[in-house]
C-alpha cells in the first residue's frame, strides 16, 4: 500500500492545490502516474463530487484513473493545517492512488485508512513520529 519514499513529513502548503501539486510531481517523479497534471486534475475533480474529509484533521483525497500506473497511498503530514472545506481542517493527508481497473482494491485501501483514522493508538504515532518505517508499518498493516 505504501512505502517510505511515499510518506512525506512536516511540510509547508498553502492550500489544496498546493498539496495537489507536491503529491503529483513526487508521483510522476516515482513513475506511479503518466501524466502529472492530470492528476492533480483527477484530484481536484473527485472533491468536486464530495468532500474527501474524514475527522480529526485527517483528509483522504483519492483517485481511481488510467494515469495511475501503480496503486499505492502516500501519507503527507503538514506543519500546519490547511484549510480543506468550509468547516474543516486537514494536517495528516492520506492521498491514494488507485489504477482504473483496481476498484476493489480503491475500496480497500479507503477502508484501511479509515480504520487506522479511528484508532487514537495509531492516529497518534501518524500525527507526532518522525519514524518513517513505523509510519509504513501502521499504514500497510
């Protein structure tokens, strides 16, 4: 599901596409995407469709399209929250890239992240370590 080149910490962002814009170029970079401008177009056309917010500062914009070449879930932790709807804001950001023929596989890593969103014992370590393999770990468990 992830691994440690994916999992970015402590960063500054502006806003939405600010963030949008570092996860596609890390991507195409990584050669999980064809098209890097595309994704931030298929990022910003899902929260079109409905909010990818979840609770306690935690946001999960995904993306299921033929640009995804590699499905995987990247985690960015912001230094400082950002602004990710009217009433919310995000600071732990689960970006998941799915390819186009793996729709199962989309839901299941939704679920996953869910899960680990609920769970205060792991949201804690996601939201204060610097230890990037237990992050990977939690995540891919």
């Amino acid at each position: 599901m992830t691994r440690e080149e994916l999992i970015i910490l402590d960063i500054d962002v502006k806003d939405k596409l600010h963030l949008f814009e570092k996860v596609s170029k890390k991507a195409y970079e990584l050669k999980l995407v064809s098209n890097e401008a595309k994704l931030i177009e298929d990022f910003y056309d899902r929260e079109k469709s409905f909010e990818t917010y979840l609770d306690n500062e935690c946001a999960v914009p995904h993306v299921r399209t033929e640009n995804v070449l590699e499905s995987c879930i990247f985690f960015i932790r912001l230094k400082k929250p950002i602004k990710w709807s009217d009433e919310a804001k995000a600071q732990e950001i689960f970006a998941i890239l799915a390819k186009d023929d793996e729709a199962d596989y989309h839901i299941d890593m939704l679920m996953n992240v869910s899960k680990k969103i609920m769970r205060k014992e792991y949201l804690d370590v996601l939201k204060k370590s610097k230890d990037v393999k237990k992050i990977v770990e939690i995540i891919n468990k």
